[in-house]
C-alpha cells in the first residue's frame, strides 16, 4: 500500500525547498522531532500534546511510573489515503477480528472453524450502463478499455444515467443490509421448519461485513456469514444447516428484500440488491479467494488469506481523488475538487439532496464526500468474535504489564493511572516535514513487511 501522492515542491521567490529541508535537519530540534515522528511510526497526522501521566499503586498510592513532557499520539485513522501507518494497525486488528471469527482465538473457540461459514458478496443494482470489462472483451460502448482506465466505473450515457437513485441507494444501504440479515435469519428459519422465536433454540446467524467502493461509486459488501449452534460459536449448528442449505438462505434473503423511499418528485424508489449475488464455501477447502492467484488448499492458510482480504477493504476510501478525506463545505468546494466527472456528479447529487427538507434525516451533506454513503465501513453482530475496543485494551494492557515489570512489580498489581495533556498541533508544520515523516514512515513499513515475508 503505497502512501498518499505528494504534489512536487517547487522553488519560488527565493525559496529553496532542498535547502530548507537541509537546515531544518540540521537544526537542534531535529533529534527529538525525528523521535516523536518515530514513536508514531510515521504517522502522518500525529497529535502532539504536553503535560504528564503518572502511575500510581491503587491500595499505598505509591508513585510507580512517570512521564512528563511532549508526547506524540497517532491519529488512529482507519484510511490509507490519509495515513497508511494508522491504516496498516486498523487492518491489523480487522484482520484479528474476521480472522477470529472463522478460525478462533481472541476468546473464540477453534472449534468455529468446523461450524458453516460462507463469504458473501451483495451489490448494488443498476443505475444506468457503465463502462467496464477492462481488457476482457469490448465494452458495451465498443470500445476496449485497459485496467485502470479513467472511462472505468462511469456512465456510458451520462445524461440519462439515475444519479438521484444511485445517491438515494447509497444513503439507505446501511439499512439495507439491516434488513437482509432480518430475513436471513427468517429463511433459514424456514429452511428448517422452525419459527424465528424457535429458532434461537437450535441455531445464530453471526457476520462481519466490510463495505468496498466498485469502480462506479457504489459501495458492495463483502461478509463472512456463520452459522453456530444455540448458544453461539462455542457449539455446533444443526446437521441439516449445510453451506448449501446457507447458500439458498442468502440468495433467498437478497432477492426479497425492498426498502421504500422516494424521490424529490414524490415518486416511489424500491431501494433493493443488485442481481449479482456472490456466495462462495468457506468450509470448503478449495475456496476460490478474489484476489489470490494461490492455489493453497490448506484451510487454515485460506481463512487466513480471506480475512487479510476482506481487512484490507476496511482501509480503502471512494476511490475518489481529494473525497473520502475531507468533507465538502460548500458548493465552490465541489467546484474545486479535483475529480472525475462520475464523482463530481455523484457528490453534486448527494449536496443537492441534501438541501431539501424531505431528506435531512438522511444529512446527505455531510456524507457527499463518501458518495451518500453514511455507515461504517466494518461491523459485525455480536457474537461473531471480538471487538476493536477489546484488541485495543489488549494492547494497553501489554504496555502496563511491561511498565509494571520494568518497575519490579508483579503484573497483576492494581494500579490507577492519572494523564493531564493538552494539545499542541496536529500534523506538520511544514512541507518540509511532512514530507520527511512521509519517507520515515515508509521506511518504517518496508522494514515490517520484509520481517513478515518468508524466508
């Protein structure tokens, strides 16, 4: 994953970038600006603050750690346009948390990893013709289109293309899924002659989703959907809950569900899923990963390769240069963005929408930079595995125990901890930085990635 593109730093009015850059490396307070900037491992947008913490022994009040000072602080964004440091730990806990859910660990058991498990693609329905089938066969406007393509994802026609439609599904997709997992539960249900209430007595349905912008702005979802035995992923599913008998409830549950709005004029708009409806058998060891050419047929290296898949979708933004980053303020905004023309319509659409009373519950300005879409880019039920609040505790729970045994003590010592820290900045003061904390931390993450390769 390669970082955010950097316009070129250019001379003017006696102003030399490479000279600036020189001094400034040179200055006393590079030394300890180089170990902030490494203490965040080149995060690109780190929060700087000043004060102290203190840890203290709960029961004497005994002082066993201090800190004071200027720290650093990582943004904890989860997207890689804005910083893929931040990124690269948010795919890493994504991973933990889908690869948990299908293999075990982080308090599941392994015994998941024999429960039905599918992996699910559910896309959004067509709102126009695009063009499309990079390098395959000729488009449907006759013309053959190289991968990556600036033409990809746009209308053919764009003057007759459902721009208002397309926005409108988008904003309610949340929803969407909402509903599908509803009639999911109710078609398996069905599939085994049971009531929904009787149900709970035999069998749960648990998933966790990621939500990945297609070439034409329209977010699909990929899901990793289980199925368990009564009391969750500690027991086992019923014998006749086969992946085929999962599979049919997918298909079944995406081809009913309908939701209801309408358009500016009034008219009726059935919100529903695309045609296209992707159902592939994890238990299943030759399961074909998108993406990955490996033809493995280990399971375990398969869950493993599936869930750095599906992570790594987490991270990714509209695929729209200068939107997903930031939200538009106002109509020159839009003007300005630095878009193709598909995008820019899509965000013009989702703004103008967004100023008529009929939709403001849907506060489509606010989201206009991702497109209309206003859900979360990761979610899961329940009790399909662990949460990013619990991974996140793990890891300060690590550094606690460390801090304790530096001090002597034992780790299950009870201890309070007391932070007082104000904000200095966020970010970089200059180019000149930024773009030397862009190289440190892409440096930083080359040297991870080689310790993960094999040798």
């Amino acid at each position: 994953m390669s970082s955010p593109p950097r316009a070129p730093r250019q001379a003017h009015d006696g102003y030399d970038p490479e000279a600036e850059l020189a001094r400034w490396m040179r200055s006393p307070a590079y030394k300890e600006w180089r170990a902030g900037v490494e203490s965040v491992k080149g995060c690109l947008q780190p929060v700087r603050l000043v004060g102290k913490f203190e840890v203290r022994h709960l029961g004497s009040g005994d002082l066993i750690a201090s800190r004071q000072g200027r720290v650093w602080a990582s943004c904890g964004t989860r997207r890689a346009a804005v910083c893929p440091t931040c990124a690269d730990r948010y795919a890493a806990d994504a991973w933990h948390l889908i690869h948990a859910g299908m293999s075990g660990g982080k308090g599941v058991p392994s015994s998941v990893a024999r429960s039905t498990r599918l992996f699910v693609t559910l896309t959004a329905p067509s709102f126009g013709a695009v063009h499309n089938r990079p390098g395959k066969r000729p488009c449907s406007c006759g013309r053959w289109h190289p991968e990556g393509h600036r033409l990809l994802g746009s209308p053919v026609d764009p003057d007759s293309y459902d721009y208002t439609g397309a926005v409108l599904w988008q904003a309610h997709s949340g929803q969407l899924w909402h509903r599908f997992t509803i009639a999911l539960r109710r078609a398996v249900a069905a599939a085994g002659g049971l009531t929904v209430r009787e149900s709970g007595s035999h069998l749960r349905i648990s998933y966790a989703k990621v939500a990945e912008y297609q070439g034409r702005g329209l977010v699909h979802f990929h899901a990793v959907i289980r199925a368990d035995g009564p009391s969750g992923p500690d027991s086992s599913p019923p014998v006749w809950l086969t992946p085929d008998v999962l599979a049919d409830a997918v298909r079944s549950a995406a081809s009913s569900v309908e939701l209801g709005t309408v358009r500016p004029d009034g008219s009726a708009l059935p919100l529903r899923w695309g045609t296209q409806v992707d159902v592939k058998d994890i238990t299943a060891t030759d399961i074909d990963i998108p993406g990955d050419g490996s033809d493995d047929e280990d399971q375990a290296v398969a869950d493993t390769r599936l869930a750095g898949y599906i992570a790594k979708y987490a991270t990714k933004g509209t695929g729209a240069t200068e939107t997903g980053d930031r939200r538009i303020r106002s109509q020159m905004h839009i003007d300005q963005l630095r878009v193709s023309d598909h995008h820019r319509a899509m965000i013009q659409t989702a703004w103008d929408l967004g100023g008529l009373d009929q939709y403001a519950e849907l506060k489509l300005r606010h989201w206009a930079h991702m497109l209309g879409f206003r859900g979360h880019f990761l979610t899961k039920s329940r009790i399909y595995s662990t949460t990013f609040k619990h991974l996140r505790a793990e890891r300060r729970a690590h550094q606690l125990q460390t801090a304790l045994t530096e001090a002597g003590l034992p780790e299950d010592t009870d201890v309070i901890v007391v932070n007082d820290w104000q904000i200095l900045g966020i970010g970089y003061d200059t180019p000149e930085q930024l773009e030397l904390a862009t190289a440190i931390g892409d440096r930083i993450r080359a040297a991870r990635q080689t310790r993960k390769e094999p040798e």
